[in-house]
C-alpha cells in the first residue's frame, strides 16, 4: 500500500512537472511579448527592455523556466526597480495587472470555488446515486423509463442553461430567492447558503444526471452476478442485499468516475462562478484571461492540473477501499 | 420458428452498415431523433435564405424597437415579436433574433463536428501509434496522454485564448483547441486497448506474416475492426463539443462579435431574464435540443453497433419480448 502511494505520487510529479513544461512552453515562449503584456499599452521601447530585464526574459528559455520550477519551490526576488520584492514559496509569478503574487490571488478566490464545488458534489452524488437505485430497482416499470429520460436530458443540458431555467423559476417567477451574491461562509453562514443554493443546484442537476445514468447500469451489473444470487438463496432480506452489497460493489466505478471527471468539473464550476457571480477560481481566470495577464492564467491552470492529479490518485486508493477484489499493486 | 431463425440469417447476411441502420431505424427515438436533427442542419445550412425571406440580416442595429428609456426592453409583447421580427429582436441593440439564431447554428455545428474530426484523426493516430510503435512511442504517447486526460480542459482552452494573436480566425481557433483537447487522450487510449488486441487475434498475425507493413496493416486490418469503437466514442463527443463552444462563447471567449452565437446570445440573457424572458427561452432551447438529439442518436448508435451490450442492459418492452422468445424455445 505505501509502496504504490508513493509509486502513484511519483508518478503525479511527473505528470505535473510535464504539464508545467508544456503549460510554460505555450503561454511564455510561442508567441506575442510578455514584457510587453507586463508594461502594459502605454509603454516605450526602453521601459518594456527594463521590465524585460526585471523578469529575466533575457535569458534563455531553460534558465527562466528553472528559475519559474525555483520559484515554486522556494521562493522568488523580484527587482522592482527601486528595491527588491520577495514572492513567497509556492511563487507563482506576479500579476501582470496589479503586482500581486499570483499565490495570494488564487488563494483569496479558493473559498467561493471550494464552497461550490463541496455543497454541489454532496448534493449530485445524493441526488445521482439515489436516482440511478431507483430506476435499476424499478426495472421496467414507469419510473424507470422517466428517470432514463430525464436524466438524459440533463447530462445534455449545459450549466448555463439550467443556471438561467433555475433563475428564471426561483429569481423572476416565483420571487423565493434573491439573486445569489456570495457570503463568505465564515461571515454567515446561514446567507451562505441560501446564496449557494442556486449554483448548487445548477451544477449538481447536470452532474447527477450522469452519476444517475452510471449507477444505474453498474448497479444492474452487480446484482446479475453470482454472490448476490447465492445471498438471495440464503434468505437474505432484499433490503440488505441492495443497500448493504450490491450498493457497495456499484458504487465503485461511481467513485472513480467522480474523480476522474474532476477536470470538467471545474470547467462546469467556472461556467456556474460566472453566470452567478462568485468570487472564484474560474471567474479570475476567465478574468483574467481577458486581460492577458499571464502569470495568473498559468497560475489557475497549474493549481486545477494539480488539483486533477491529486483526485486521480485518490479515487484509485478509494475505489479499491470499496472493492475488495481490487489490490493495489 | 424456422421463419426467425431465417431472418436472423438473413440479418447476418447484409452488411455491417446496413443492419446497424436498420437497428437505428427501428428504434422510435433515434429516428424522431434523427428527423429534428435534420430539421437542425436545415435551419443552418439555409441561414441566408431564410434571412432573406425574413427580411433581415444578423447585424443591423433597430434602436427604435427597443425601450431605450428602460435600459433597452424590446417594445411589444414576448420580446417584441412582429410580422417583420418573427422571434422579437435582441435586448439593448434590437437585432433580429431569428437570424441571429439560425447563423448561430451554424457556428454550433461547424465548429462541433470540425472538432470531432480532429479528435478521431488524432486520437485514433495517437492510439495505433502508441500500439503497433516501439516502446519509446509507446511510453511517449502514455504520457500525453495522461498530461491530456489531467488537464482541467475548459480552463485551457479559455487559457489558450489569451495567447493566440488577435488576427488568428476564431471558429478555425475554436475547432483546434476543443478538438485537440477535448477527450483526445481517452478516445487515444481506447485506441490504444482496442489494437492491443486485435493485435494478438490470428488474422492480424497472417497479414503480418504475409509481409504487410505496419501502415497497411494499420490501414487494411485495423482500421475497419476499430471503427464502431471509435463511432461510439465520437458520438459522445460531439454533444460534449457543442455545449464546450457554447460555453466558451458564454464567457466570451468563443467567436468573437457580432458574429452570433447561441452561447453569446445566453450569456447576455442573464442580465435580461427578469425583462425579457423570450430572449433567454430560444438560444436556450435550441441549445438544449440540438444536444438532446445527438446524445440521444449516440445512445442509439452505441446500442446499434454493440447489439450484446444491448440484450444485457436492455429494459422494458423489447427486454419482455427476448426473454419469451427464449422460452419458447
């Protein structure tokens, strides 16, 4: 077990450390000036040669990307042409905006993507698991054949779309909600989640659907097999043949699944942050995405990467937990 | 009896194209399914002539048709809909809506299929290279595509927009960067299994004896054995590429204005859902249904092409109806 933990984090390293050499690569070497992007439009020739100097874009490629790995690591010394600025350890850069440490920006927006992300994970996984039960349960019946196609209908409807539905419903027709505004939740959490609950919606609506569409046919999977029919034969009573083994083989690829899609669940996330207007993750990198300010953008791409590698090697010690016939090895 | 037995003979007889249309054509929801997306292609194939029979073009301002005192409602009822604007004009600018939609499904549908092609040449090159190359290919290609399958995807392609130069034609931008991104390294790695295989199976291993090349072998032998794989995996893709562009244009960062586009069109909406409800209910639909068809013909196709993955899952009437047959017998 600690042998392939620490062979899978090997293994994650790795992974990152070629995402940050692609990542690097495309945003600071193929095309365009940064130290121009960095001076900003109003520069003259000489002041963009000395924030090209400031930001080491003299050197030679391997060089900066060393001293970027470095900055990672330990730490970064900016010259700001008076004096000296230290960018502290996990150093991302600085924003080419306003100076700040990328760092710094990426973990102010992390409460608002975190809270959504949490409150909208507990809520799709009920949500999904519940429903894809049922209709492996109700085999046949009415139920089932609703519950197929509305789930199918939501894995084909885009965040937005059921964002602006919930809006219209609860904002504009039936006046329950106000239009969300995010609290912090340290602030009140009572607001919090009232303002939440929209973009939770939103968010868990379209990835239950999928979870309901999984859980179903992995569900239908367990209980055909030859242990559940050897419990049947015993006399086991039907509710702890479902919600105590079949439910616990079935859940395993639904784990998996969810980790595995951590990726475009923050690609959904930073759809839903926009349209509601949190404070998050995806809002300052669409942001600043529209500004051109680069060292924010590969900032939020690198912490996201990481964030999906990390979610990988989770699911997989997780679903061995909840499959016994799996080993790690 | 014999009269079944006849037909499933018969059935075996025609051509694998042939008897997956069949199967397609037999299942009431793929049809319907296929009707409207016809009606889809349609509508955008013949966006200028409808234009012209409207009377209208996608860009021109009608500032007396909206409330300007009112920060631009559209006059009229359900937003503003006339014998000259048929589906009412846009809040704020007072463009025609119904032109804007229809050459908005141009823009959904050339760049989701544009990227489908990329995403099969290039995951499909990928997986038989990494299968039938040498190890150094093999362990090269593995990489990337975990770094592909890692990468938070939406966030990149948003990223990958603040660096490529201005002058750079968008849709053209839009079908590369979902193309190359989006679900590449999964459609690869099934690619990659899938040769494997058919690698160890006995006719293959003739060819190769004969004295066939990898590339004809690749061409001639394992090609048209990864075909309904790859179908069913790009069938799933393209409704996925369809609500990616759709989100790239909501956060403003797909086809740039004013060329319309539905995710556009959504993204303005929010600010107008309370005034003008209409103006959210169309693109929101259109969206919605056009994806709804094609995971609907995917789900069909994936059914079609794997007719055992079928009888197993299969519920309901036909479900019934197979297992009678089988007592009968």
């Amino acid at each position: 077990m600690t042998g392939y933990l620490l062979r899978r984090i090997a293994g994650g390293l790795a992974v990152l450390l070629v995402l940050s050499v692609i990542i690097y690569a495309v945003f600071y070497v193929a095309p365009g000036d940064p130290a121009r992007l960095a001076c900003g439009p109003r520069c003259n020739p000489e002041q963009i040669r000395q924030v090209r100097e400031q930001l080491g874009l003299n050197q030679p490629v391997y060089t900066q990307y060393w001293h970027f790995l470095q900055g990672i690591v330990a730490g970064h010394d900016y010259s700001t042409g008076t004096g000296t600025m230290h960018c502290q350890a996990p150093c991302l850069g600085l924003s080419y905006q306003n100076d700040q440490p990328v760092t710094g920006l990426i973990i102010q927006r992390l409460p608002a993507t975190a809270s959504l992300a949490v409150g909208a994970m507990v809520l799709w996984l009920l949500l999904g698991v519940g429903t894809g039960v049922l209709s492996a349960l109700r085999r046949g019946g009415i139920t089932e054949r609703v519950l197929t196609w509305l789930t199918l209908a939501g894995t084909a409807t885009p965040v937005f779309i059921t964002g602006l539905g919930l809006l219209m419903l609860f904002c504009a027709y039936l006046q329950w909600l106000p239009f969300p505004s995010y609290v912090p939740l340290t602030d009140d959490p009572e607001q919090w989640a009232w303002n939440m609950l929209l973009p939770w919606l939103a968010l868990a609506l379209l990835e239950a659907a999928k979870y309901a569409r999984l859980t179903r046919s992995s569900m239908l999977e367990t209980l055909a097999e030859d242990h559940i029919r050897t419990f049947r034969a015993y006399g086991l009573a039907e509710r702890s043949i479902v919600g105590g083994h079949a439910l616990r083989g079935a859940l395993a690829p639904v784990i998996a699944l969810s980790a595995a899609d951590f990726g475009s669940i923050f690609g959904n996330a930073m759809l839903t942050e926009t349209m509601f207007g949190l404070p998050g993750l995806g809002q300052l990198m669409v942001t600043s995405t529209k500004t051109i300010d680069l060292p924010v953008v590969v900032g939020v791409v690198l912490v996201t990467g990481t964030a999906v590698v990390v979610a990988n090697i989770l699911a997989d010690v997780l679903y061995a937990v909840a499959d016994r016939r799996v080993a790690l090895r | 009896m014999t009269q079944e037995i006849q037909q499933e003979i018969q059935e075996n007889d025609i051509s694998g194209a042939r008897q997956v249309l069949r199967r397609l054509r037999a299942r009431k929801s793929a049809l319907a399914a296929a009707i409207v997306l016809g009606l889809l292609v349609l509508f955008a194939l013949a966006a200028p002539l409808l234009a012209a029979w409207e009377g209208q073009d996608p860009t021109t301002y009608h500032d007396g048709l909206v409330n300007s005192a009112a920060g631009g409602v559209p006059l009229g009822s359900f937003g503003g809909v006339s014998a000259e604007h048929w589906l009412g004009v846009e809040p704020g600018t007072g463009r025609d809506v119904f032109v804007r939609l229809c050459y908005g499904a141009r823009v959904s549908l050339v760049v989701a299929l544009g990227a489908t092609v990329v995403q099969v040449v290039v995951g499909v090159a990928l997986g038989i290279t990494a299968a039938l190359g040498n190890r150094l290919a093999d362990s090269v290609i593995g990489h990337l595509t975990d770094v592909l399958v890692a990468l938070p995807f939406l966030a990149f392609a948003v990223a990958l927009t603040a660096v490529v130069p201005a002058d750079f034609p968008r849709p053209v931008l839009l079908v590369l960067v979902i193309g190359l991104l989006n679900g590449v390294g999964g459609l690869a790695r099934l690619v990659r299994a899938q040769t494997l295989s058919l690698k160890k199976l006995d006719y293959v291993s003739a060819a190769r004896l004969a004295g066939g090349s990898s590339w004809r072998i690749a061409r001639r032998e394992l090609l048209p054995a990864l075909a309904a794989p790859v179908i069913t995996y790009a069938a799933v893709l393209l409704p996925s590429n369809i609500v990616m562009e759709a989100g790239m244009s909501f956060l403003g960062v797909g086809v740039k204005p004013p060329t319309p586009s539905w995710g556009q069109m959504l993204s303005t909406a929010t600010t107008w859902f309370r005034a003008d409800p209409m103006y959210v209910v169309l693109p929101a639909l259109l969206l919605f249904v056009t994806t709804l068809v094609f995971t609907v013909l995917g789900d069909a196709l994936r059914t079609a092409l794997d007719p055992r993955e079928a009888s197993r899952l299969r519920v309901g009437r036909a479900g019934r109806a197979g297992r009678r047959k089988e007592s009968a017998i």
